[in-house]
C-alpha cells in the first residue's frame, strides 16, 4: 500500500493490491477546501493511473449541495478528458447524509452518469462500495 496523502481535511491512499485510490474527508472542508481536495484527488488518480475510486464522505456533515455545479460542469468533466478512460466512484456517506442528497432536486440523479466517461455510485456501506468497485473492475477485465 503507498503511503497516505494526508492534510487536515483530506486523507488520500492509493491501494495497488485492490486497484483503489481511497479519500476520506476528515471533516467537513471550506468550499475552497473541496475543490483542493478533488483536485488532489484527480492528481494522485492520474500519477498512479488508477480509475477505481472510493471516496468516503462520511465525516463531512453536509453535501456542500452549492457545489454541484461545479462538480458536475468542471471536476467530472476533467476527470473524463485528463484520464482517457472509464473513472468509477464510489461515494460513501453517513445515511442521513445520503437521504440529504437524494431528496435535494439539484443533485442529479445516478442515471445522470449513463453513458458518461465517470461512473458514480453512492453508500452507506462501505464493504458495498468497494464490492461494487470490485465489480467494475472485473467487467473492464471481461468487457
């Protein structure tokens, strides 16, 4: 396993032996603070060519909701145009959290992501999150 990227709000892992990169928010961070951290993000994912993402949102007390758009219209897109491929995230957060998101009508739903080059899940678990990240995985082998 490669030795952590940590700062006070973000913690990055990336995990050969699972073909993983790992983010876990350590708590709620500052606007600025969240696009740092998906931008660091995207820069470890490219430095270790690694698609297959868990990023665990369970710290964080809201979905930062403001922040969609940019999400949406800048980061994902980035992450598709600076890696080439498929990009797989798996977001965990804690389930109130989660029913936060999914009831916020400016958050897109999952089939947003269809036939799109990054793929988004969300959990509340995660030996699910990285079974489903698993999954990917093996489908790209097969596919």
């Amino acid at each position: 396993m490669a030795s952590p990227e940590i700062t006070d709000f973000l913690s990055l892992t990336h995990r050969p032996d699972l073909g993983v990169l790992v983010a876990r928010w350590q708590r709620q961070p500052l606007p600025d603070e969240l696009h740092q951290g998906y931008w660091q993000i995207l820069e470890v994912a490219l430095a270790q060519q690694c698609r297959f993402w868990l990023i665990d949102a369970r710290r964080r007390d809201n979905a930062n909701q403001q922040n969609t758009p940019w999400m949406m219209e800048t980061f994902f897109p980035a992450v598709g145009a600076q890696l080439g491929h498929s990009v797989y995230v798996a977001f965990l957060f804690a389930p109130a959290h989660l029913t936060e998101i999914e009831a916020d009508t400016s958050v897109p739903p999952l089939t947003y992501f269809d036939g799109r080059p990054y793929h988004v899940q969300r959990f509340t678990d995660e030996h699910h999150a990285m079974e489903w990240l698993a999954a990917c995985q093996q489908a790209k082998q097969v596919g």
